[in-house]
C-alpha cells in the first residue's frame, strides 16, 4: 500500500498564542523569518545564549521578546507551542521532554521524528493562504511547488475573494441554497479563467 501523508493542515492564529523559539543562530533566524513572514504579528518569545545581528533585528521589528541566557522549563510556561533550534541535539531533545511533560506541541528542527507539527511551504496572496507538506520528506519539492503556485494564482485573486464574500452575505435561504449558490457563481469564474487561457 502507497505511503500516504496524514498531516493534518490547520492554520493558526498565531497573533493570539504564545510562542516559544529555542535558539538564536542560523536555525532559529530561519524559522523565526519564515514564521514572521505568514505571520508579521506573532506573539513570539525566544530564548538563546547568543543571538545573530539579524536575529535581534527581525525580533525588534516584529515586536518579539528576547530572553538571552541558557533555556529553563519555566520559559515553557503559558506558551502554547515549542520551537527548538538549536544546534544542541541534547538540549533540543530535552525540550522536546519538557514540552511533552507539559502536552505542548513542539516542532524539534531537523529531527521529523520529535516534531508534532512542520512549518511547510507557504504561498501567500492577500487574503488566500496555501500551506504545501511533504511530510518531511523533502524541503526542496516544497518550495518548487509553492514557486509553482505563487507564479500560476492570479494578482488580483484578493479582490475575487472580497467579492465573493459580498456576494455570501447578500445570499438568503438555508446552508445548501447558500453552498449551492456559491458554488455556482465559483463554477462560472472557473469557466471564464479556461475561456481565457
């Protein structure tokens, strides 16, 4: 039987939970720009002995909080989540055990097998998102296909959703006339973007 990936995507309010972020070198910038990048207003703590220039300088702009000296459990306390980045495998495990103590979720870099959750490809166009997973499998088929997606969604797809979502409220009946009504009004612009190709 074919392998299959029993991810379960969901897209997080970040702005409204706490984050924890482990390390303050290559690993953790990397995470902390691409998690910045989704998301300009996450609620982001991060805890290192050292931080890169640019590091500080992303974590100044986005609002987060630096916390410079060695990690502690206490610094798990009211966070939702766990990022560890560190180039430490031990104490990368080691907050990965104290997370799970605390049933947090935790994303361990470069380890798939102590991570509850990846922080895959993202293709972002104003109001529509798309998250790409391999399950770990590989990074660079990831970003080809989000390359793929940035180049094939239309500019002006914010201003079609903001339309439809207009066009949503001014629809009247029960749940199936409201979902039969924007499915054929979504059909029509499927219609008309292949009558253009």
């Amino acid at each position: 039987m074919e392998e299959r990936n029993e991810l379960y995507p969901v897209f997080l309010k970040v702005n409204k939970l706490n984050i924890l972020v482990v390390g303050g070198g290559a690993v953790g910038h990397e995470k902390l720009h691409f998690l910045f990048k989704s998301s300009p207003n996450a609620n982001v703590e991060i805890v290192a002995k050292w931080f890169l220039p640019e590091t500080e300088e992303l974590a100044k702009k986005h609002g987060a909080k630096l916390i410079k000296g060695r990690y502690r459990r206490k610094y798990l306390k009211k966070k939702h989540f766990v990022i560890a980045a560190t180039n430490d495998p031990k104490l990368n495990k080691r907050v990965h055990r104290d997370a799970k103590k605390r049933y947090l979720l935790a994303n361990i870099a470069d380890t798939p097998d102590l991570c509850d959750f990846y922080m895959g490809g993202i293709v972002n166009k104003g109001h529509v998102k798309i998250a790409i997973s391999t399950n770990g499998k590989s990074p660079t088929a990831a970003k080809r296909l989000r390359q793929f997606f940035e180049e094939v969604i239309p500019e002006n797809i914010n201003q079609m959703v903001e339309n439809l979502n207009e066009y949503r409220s001014t629809i009247k009946g029960d749940f199936d006339e409201k979902v039969n009504q924007m499915n054929k009004i979504t059909e029509s612009l499927k219609a008309k973007k292949e009558s253009n190709d």
